[in-house]
C-alpha cells in the first residue's frame, strides 16, 4: 500500500491555515454563511452546534470559494 508521509512544512491539522492572512476572510464568510442559513453561530466555542448545522455552514463556505475561484479563472 501506498503511504504518504507528512513532511516537517506541514501541519497534521486539519484546521491550519495555508495561508493565515486569510483566516479573517474565511472567519468572516462563516458568520456570514451561518446568518444566511439562520443558524446562531456565536464567537468561540460551538460544540454545543449539531454536526449537520456545521456541515451545511462548511459545504457553503466551499461552495461559494469554488464560485470565487471559477470567476478569477474566466477573468470577471
């Protein structure tokens, strides 16, 4: 089997940031995704969030990144 391994660059974590100056973006598109969907997502925790809520707040965000993305390749 193939095994890949983790090099020292990056983090095993899935909620590191690529790129951390986008973090604040992305925090702000989850508030604002969550509000759309009327889901109360508050500042800090939120373990007390269902796992669908957070699901659907997380496939929108990707949903509309994917949109962003498509728009700069055509050149709009």
């Amino acid at each position: 089997m193939y095994q890949q391994k983790n090099s020292g660059s990056q983090s095993s974590s899935s909620s590191s940031t690529m790129v951390p100056e986008a973090r604040g973006a992305l925090d702000n598109m989850k508030y604002e995704i969550a509000n759309e969907l009327g889901i109360n997502l508050k500042q800090g925790y939120n373990g007390d969030l269902p796992s669908r809520q957070a699901g659907y707040i997380g496939g929108y965000m990707v949903k509309r990144l994917i949109e962003q993305a498509e728009r700069q390749m055509a050149g709009k």
